[in-house]
C-alpha cells in the first residue's frame, strides 16, 4: 500500500491540507499525518486537527512520499525543522516522491531538493532562490518533485496524486464521485 506523509505544523493551510488528506484516503491510500510537537495543530484559520504521530516517529523507509501543506506559518516551521528537514533530503536521495503546494516549496527549497522548475502560489517565489518558477500550469511534476499553486488546485493536485499512486481507474471513480 502506497503510504504518504503529511507534516502539520502550527499556522498551516486547512483547504490545502483537509483536501489532500480526504481525497488520498478516498482512494484507500495510506495518509500519516505527523506533528512536530503537540498532537493537535491549529492550522492558519484556527482549525485544529490531530495528527496521527510525532514527526519523530516517522522514517523515510516506511515512505513513498512526503507531501506538504502550504500556508507561510506552517511552511516556515516545516523549513526550519531538522526532522522534516532530514525526510525531505532522505527522499530525495532515494528518488522518492516529495511534493509541496502553495508557500510550501519554500521548505523544499531549504533542503536543496527543488529540481529544474516548480510551481507555487505567487509571490512566494520571491522568497525561494531556485529561480525556475512557472506560472502556467497549477501542477508541476519535475522527476521526483511535485508542486501545485494553492488552496484552489487542491482537488486537483490530490485527483492528481491518486492517478499517480492508485491509478487511472481510482483517478476516474473518485473525479466523477467529487463532481470535479
């Protein structure tokens, strides 16, 4: 079973992070959520969500991607957090799958592992020194990064990981179930 780890820090992006978390558990993959400190993690607009585990816990062999809510608070903790920090360049060392939407490519920046182009939500690319930002598209898969514009490409971005992982079929059922 496909496994995807969602890292929740204090001031993230609810649309973004719900609607990942939904549409992937939808399609019977399997969504970790990790805090990095207490278990219930209030999000940019005062929703609180549990998280399933410490990031602590969490090891990038029981992985095939690590995925990232945007939203500036939570971004700039994910960024600055050794343990993401560390999943995120082990993933990339094993070509695993990581993906960021919105502000949250500044996190991967960070680590070093944005590639040839990405995208985010705008303005946010000022803030990221990989200079390759696109504009164009709302999802940008660049080898084994992914990187959607923010909370209005989240179905999209989550319809597009299920085809990825679950397949064509899954991608199809759940599209007409979501009237998208």
């Amino acid at each position: 079973m496909t496994t995807i780890l969602i890292p929740l820090a204090t001031g993230f992006e609810e649309i973004e992070a719900v609607t990942l978390i939904d549409i992937l558990r939808r399609a019977n993959i399997k969504v970790i959520t990790a805090s990095l400190n207490d278990l219930d993690v209030t999000g940019a607009n005062n929703i609180t969500i549990k998280a399933d585990r410490y990031i602590q816990t969490i090891t990038s062999d029981e992985l095939d991607m690590i995925l990232l809510p945007g939203g500036w608070g939570g971004t700039h903790i994910l960024a600055d957090d050794i343990f993401v920090q560390d999943i995120i360049k082990e993933m990339d060392a094993k070509n695993k799958t990581i993906g960021a939407i919105c502000a949250a490519p500044f996190a991967l920046d960070k680590a070093g592992v944005l590639k040839d182009k990405f995208t985010c939500y705008p303005s946010v690319e000022d803030e990221i020194s990989n200079k390759n930002y696109t504009d164009s598209l709302k999802i940008v898969e660049d080898n084994n990064i992914i990187t959607s514009q923010g909370p209005a490409t989240a179905m999209e971005f989550g319809l597009y990981l299920v085809e990825k992982f679950a397949g064509i079929e899954k991608y199809k059922q759940l599209k007409v179930g979501l009237l998208a």
